[in-house]
C-alpha cells in the first residue's frame, strides 16, 4: 500500500506566535471579538478562523486535530478528552431512538458496556457479532441500523477486522463504519480502507507516556462540524473536551509515534515467535497461526509492523497472576490495564478491561480466564527480555503444561 501516514505527519509545518518551531499554546477559554457581528457569525458557524470558546474549538486542540487527521487520511478530526470521550458522542451523532447498532462483539470493555447497557436507555439497540464473519455481520443489519462498529484489532482477542470488506457492506446498505484503530495506529488506515469514521484512544500507542487520557474522532468536515455544532453536536454539547496545553503535549509525542510503533511490533514480534515456539498459545496477527494474518498482510501499511499487542494463555487465572506478578517484580513491565508505554503492560483481561462483559458471554467469544494481554515496551534488548520472561515461565511450571 503507498499511502505513507508517518510522512504526512513529518510534512506539517509549524510556526508559533514568534517564530517558535512548536504552534503556540493556547491558554485561554474564552476569545474576544472586535466586533459583535463577528461573535453572531462565529455562533453561527460562518466566521472560518475564528475561535469562541475552548469547549467548541481551539487552536491547540486543532493543530492535534490536523496531525492526526494527517495520518489517518481524513479531512479533518475533533480531539476529545478520552478515548470513550470520542466513541460516545460519535454513537451518539449517528443513531437517534429507535435506531440500531451492529457492533463486534470482541472491543474494548468500556465501549461493550456503553452500548450494552447505557444506550440502550435512548432506545438505541446493538446486534454483538463475530465481526470476521462476514455473513453474519450483514445479516445482522435491519432497516433501523445506522452503524458497523468495530475496533481494527480488537482488544483482547486480537481479531482482525476486514475494513474493506465490512465498509463495503455498510456502503451498500447506506450506513456509517466506524472503526476504532486505537491498536493499530500507523500500522493500519481504515479511512484508506473505506471506513467513514476512525477512533483512537490517544491515551494509548499515540501519546505514548501513559501521562493522559485523550481521543479523536478522524473523519469528513461534515461530519465533524455535526459534532461541533453548538445547537445538536454531541461533542459541542457533551462536552468532552480536551484541554489545549494536554493537546500540545500529545502533538509533541505524535512526531515519534512511527519509531515508537517499529520498535513495539518487533519487540512483540519476538517475543510472539518465542513464546508460540516454547508451546504457549500466542495470538499476534504477525504469527501465520493467527486466523487472519494474510488478511493483515493486504491492510497493513508494512513498515510499522503487527503492532505490540499479543495475548497467550497461560491455562488459569491463578497462574496468569502469578506469572504477572513476578514478572513485575523483576522489573519486566508492570501489572496494569492500558497500552502503548515504554515499558511492557500486561493484565488479565478477563477480570480488568473486559470485566465489563459477563462471564457466559466471556467464554463465548473464547475470552478465557488464563488470556494475559501484553502490551509489549520499546526494550533495547528484548532477547533480555525474552530470557528473563522464559525463567519466570519456568519457574511458575508454566511451560511444562504445554
Ligand atoms: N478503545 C480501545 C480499543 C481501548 O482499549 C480503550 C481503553 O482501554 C478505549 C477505546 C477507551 O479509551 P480511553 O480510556 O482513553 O477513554
């Protein structure tokens, strides 16, 4: 694929308010106007550069925007305060009561319990599908179903979702695809896909530090603007606004975001190998064992690699704890939910991010009790790594079940 996502980021040009190499933060709420016609147009949406008030734009939170609309090849993106701080409005924008939801059923906890059991109070229903059959996605779209949500790889099953395929269906049935590609930054670029909207959680791969939670919603100025508009734009009006000087700390992260994604995918790519070499049960799409590797293979923009997400299964629960509380304590990443930092992260999906869905329907989607999700870190040395990793295994008998 030619579409080079790390180039448009490096090709934007900044120039602060005295010349400064970074834009200039702004640190205001609130914007004066020199004339009160101009504040009228501006609420009306018809005075293009001028700001009003922080929570509807402002210059920081736009300069982040651009970037990351850059990169995802989009027209343009509102950055908010989470990674839920932009899922929710985005749903929210696209479906009315009575309206309908097709979603994968492997996403983000968070998001399964928002569409499980908080939209529903607006009469707004989700069908939960295998998103990697195709089939059944489409033939859970009625005549009230205005959205396929999907993540690109889904967190913790590492599913992969065939964007091309799924926008296909959604343009021939007239509704949006809204792709959360929070763990696939670089690697994949749904909207080059054909997806109408991508979500990241920038708290993750893209901010890069685990210092703020943050998001975006990349997608057409129309859509956009919808979102902004100060009588019905979910964004406007929900207020899930991200603060200007954190929206220049995450612009400032962004620039090294294609040398952070290189190193994570070949650390994870590694330690994929060795562990599914050792006998564990690995998921990595970067693995020829993952179900859709070759899919991966024709949506992936190849130089940032499968990313640095991988799961194995360690047989319990029990033993998935042990194993991560030793780790943790040989100062081999942390024992904590989130991803994308320079250290290793790992947890138990099963009882953290994913606690949100019920046990039956955990071990429905295959979500079993002894799944570590790791979050693989930027180690110099991850044959290190690896090494330490393996006596930990060992000594917990871990790999002698397999
Ligand atoms: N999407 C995915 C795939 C996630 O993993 C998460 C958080 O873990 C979110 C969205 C929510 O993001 P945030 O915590 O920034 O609200």
């Amino acid at each position: 694929m030619s579409f080079k996502p790390a180039n448009r980021i490096q090709d934007l040009q900044y120039f602060g308010e005295f010349g400064g190499v970074n834009p200039s933060i702004s640190d205001s709420s609130t914007y004066t106007f020199l004339s009160a016609k101009t504040m009228f147009d501006t609420f009306e949406g018809n005075a293009d550069g001028c700001y009003l008030y922080s929570r509807h734009s402002s210059p920081s939170n736009l300069y982040l925007g651009e970037a990351l609309a850059a990169m995802e090849g989009t027209e343009t993106a509102n950055v908010s305060a989470s990674g839920m701080g932009a899922i929710t409005p985005v749903l929210l924008q696209l479906c009315q009561a009575g309206d309908h939801i097709v979603s994968s059923r492997t996403i983000y906890g968070g998001t399964y319990a928002f569409l499980k059991n908080f939209i529903p109070r607006f009469q707004i229903n989700t069908s939960f599908v295998d998103i990697t059959k195709l089939e059944v996605v489409e033939a859970a779209i009625n005549k009230n179903t205005k959205v396929i949500f999907c993540e690109s790889i889904s967190n913790p099953l590492l599913e992969v979702a065939n964007i091309a395929a799924l926008a296909k269906i959604a343009k021939k049935h007239h509704i949006k695809l809204v792709v959360d590609n929070t763990f696939s930054p670089l690697t994949i670029s749904p909207s080059i896909l054909g997806a109408d909207v991508v979500i990241h959680s920038l708290t993750k791969f893209i901010n890069g530090s685990s210092d703020t939670v943050g998001g975006v919603v990349c997608g057409t100025q129309e859509f956009i603007n919808q979102l902004r508009n100060v009588n019905d734009g979910a964004c406007m009006l929900l207020g899930s606004t991200m603060d200007s000087l954190r929206a220049a700390s995450v612009l400032k992260n962004l620039r090294t975001l294609h040398i952070r994604m290189k190193q994570h995918s070949k650390n994870a790519m590694y330690l994929a190998q060795k562990f599914e070499l050792d006998g564990l049960k690995t998921v990595y799409p970067g693995l020829k064992s993952h179900p859709s590797h070759e899919l991966f293979n024709t949506m992936m923009n190849t130089e940032y690699g499968y990313s640095g997400m991988l799961t194995i299964d360690v047989g319990s629960l029990d033993k998935a704890n042990e194993l991560m509380e030793l780790m943790q304590k040989k100062s081999l990443g942390y024992l904590a939910v989130s991803l994308g930092f320079y250290k290793t992260l790992f947890s138990a999906p099963g009882s953290s991010t994913s606690s949100e869905i019920p046990l039956e329907e955990q071990k429905e989607m295959g979500l079993s009790d002894g799944l570590i999700r790791f979050s693989i870190g930027l180690d110099d040395d991850i044959e290190r790594t690896y090494q330490m990793m393996n006596q930990c295994m060992k000594q917990l008998n871990i790999l002698s079940l397999h």
